[in-house]
C-alpha cells in the first residue's frame, strides 16, 4: 500500500468507528429517557439493564450500519475535496478509479466486520433485547403467534389451535391429525388443551379420537384425558422473533425444518437468512455511491453534500425495510425482496461513478 493508501483507509476507518461511538451513545440516552419510567415501575434489576444496553448497543449498530458508513464516508470524502486534496491526487495521474482502492479495502474490512456481526453477535444480542422488551416493557406483548396457528410437526402429523394462552398454557379448539399413505387415519379434536408442566403432558377437556376406516368408523370420547404428543409449547405458541436469534448454522436447519412442517412464517425466516448476506455487501455500494456524491467540491460546502447522503441512506433503508415486509406479507420472492434494493443501488452506484470520473 502506497501512502495515498493509508491515508484514504486510515480515514476511512476512524471516521466510521467515530461515527459509531458518537451516535450510539445517543441512542442509548433516547432510549434510556423512554423507558426508565417502566424500568422503575417493574423494577427491572440493574444487572439486567445493563445487559440489555450491552445487546441494544450491537443490535443498533447493526440495523443502522448503513446510514453510520455512507455519512462517515461523506463527511471525510467532502473534506478531501474542500481542501482541494482530491484534486491534487488526481492531477497527479492517478485515474479515479485508482483513487476508488482504499475505499474499496476499507468496505472489504466494514463488510467483514458486519458480517462477523450478523452472523455471530447479532442473533444473541436479538434474543437479549427482545426478552427484555417483551418481559419488562410491553404491557400486552404479542411476542408469540397465539391465534389459528397451523403446524405440522411430522411427516404425516397436523395440529391446530385457534388460540393459545402462554401464560395459563392453555389453548382452545384443539385438533391432530395422523395420516397414514395420505389418507386420514384419526383425528384428535377437543375444545381445550391445557399444558401440564409437571409432568409434560397435556390435558384434554371433551376429549374425542376418530379412527376413519374404510367402511366404518370408531369414536373414542371422555371429558377429560392426559396424553403425551411429540410436539412442545414452541410449536403451539412460535416466537416471532426466533429466526433473528439464531446464528447462521441453527437458522439454515430451522427453516429446514419449518418447511417440512409447512410452516406459513417461511418467507420471514428466509428474509432474515438473506439479509445476512445482503447487508455486508451494501458496504461496497454505499461506499461507492459516497464517494461518487461527495468527491467533487460544491458551492454549498460539506452542508449539501451531507443533505444529499441522508436522503439516499434513509432511501436505502426505506426500500429494506419495505421490500422485506411485502417479502413477509405477499407472494414476492423474499432472496428479490432482499437483494433488489442492492441491485438498485448497486446501478445507481454506476451512474454515479462515471459520472464522477468524468
């Protein structure tokens, strides 16, 4: 690495770790003024506090990673270009793209560093922060999916309840049924299920088992039974936040699983998977995209070229976060959903880098 190397990447760097260390402490004070009230109220232990702004710090850094590297990477690009530093290096024969390198090194180091996060500290960091919400702060959680859920546990086992309780493991309109060559072999219905932590059963109020034979039927019915099934209180009750909780090794055999469970959540769960790859390579968009903004020096000064990055980082985040709901809730492909507001940033880079050698 040459000297104009190092200098370009040693900025780089510190200007996105000062970038970091300035605004998340921010965000810990916004935070903290939000929910100290509630924190007092439910006399949350302080250990546990502490914990959850240890997670709340590495699982804000990481969902607004893209607005902290494109501002950073302005601001120290935009003060290049004021001091007429870009202009020297570039009458000097180096071609811009030369000039592009150390930019590129550093987004290699930051796509390493955010890959390091999405796959290893952000899912326990999520699972941190999001039990302390759901149990300090929410008044009436909706942290499980609790009402019609449909699963199937094996390969020829459905269940279904309509609604679930977690907190009296109680469940209502319960129903099982086991195929055998795809065709129904009984059916388990009852209109109350109660989970029975002692022992790890279940209890079943108006209990009813149909045998469906070929030509006729069988009817088992009692007003109460305990039985055992091969299904726990996650299959009737899903967190709906479990997949940002799983590293990268636990989310792949999940969904896996959820699939041949046939689970309606798949979409969500491939949304998170994606994203995992799909916010490292942003790095090197954005960077791009930063540099071509702010390279050339304008009349407005630093002012203009920072109001220009803010409009197209929240733009940014504004397609992520929509095209991953519509990922969620339609039938859009959730790896299109994911990677196309990279692909359409990844084109606006190009436009804007020629543009800037030019």
């Amino acid at each position: 690495m040459k000297i104009i190397d190092k200098y370009i990447l040693k900025r780089y760097l510190t200007t996105f770790s000062v970038m970091l260390l300035l605004f998340i402490p921010i965000g810990i004070v916004i935070d903290v003024s939000e929910k100290v009230n509630k924190m007092i109220e439910n006399k949350v232990p302080f250990g546990e506090v502490l914990t959850y702004y240890l997670n709340f710090t590495i699982y804000f850094a990481n969902m607004l990673f893209p607005i902290f590297l494109f501002l950073s990477v302005i601001w120290f690009t935009s003060k290049l270009a004021n001091n007429t530093e870009i202009i020297a290096i570039l009458s000097s024969g180096i071609s811009f793209t030369r000039f592009l390198r150390p930019y590129l090194i550093g987004a290699t180091v930051v796509s390493l560093f955010a890959a390091l996060m999405a796959f290893v500290l952000v899912p326990k960091a999520s699972k941190g922060y999001n039990d302390f919400r759901y149990t300090y702060l929410k008044n009436n959680p909706k942290v499980r999916e609790n009402q019609d859920v449909y699963r199937q546990i094996s390969k020829d086992e459905f269940i279904y309840v309509s609604n679930f309780n977690y907190m009296s493991k109680m469940g209502f309109n319960f129903s099982l049924e086991k195929f055998k060559d795809s065709k129904l072999e009984y059916k388990i219905t009852a209109s109350r299920i109660k989970w029975n932590e002692a022992d790890s059963t279940y209890t079943l109020f108006d209990y009813k088992k149909r045998y469906v034979g070929d030509l006729n039927d069988n009817l088992e019915a009692q007003g109460q039974k305990d039985l055992e099934f091969d299904f726990d209180l996650d299959d009737l009750t899903p967190v709906v936040y479990i997949a940002e909780t799983m590293t990268l090794g636990e989310l792949n055999k999940f969904i896996e699983k959820e699939k041949a469970r046939g689970s309606s959540d798949i979409d969500r769960y491939l949304v998170v998977k994606y994203k995992k790859y799909s916010l490292p390579v942003s790095a090197f968009i954005l960077t791009i995209i930063a540099v071509a903004v702010s390279s050339m020096k304008r009349r407005g000064g630093m002012g203009v070229n920072l109001a220009l990055g803010i409009s197209l980082a929240f733009t940014f985040i504004f397609f992520d976060k929509v095209f991953g709901t519509l990922a969620e809730a339609s039938s859009i492909s959730p790896l299109i959903a994911v990677w196309l507001p990279n692909v359409l940033f990844g084109i606006l880079a190009i436009y804007l880098l020629r543009n800037a050698k030019r």
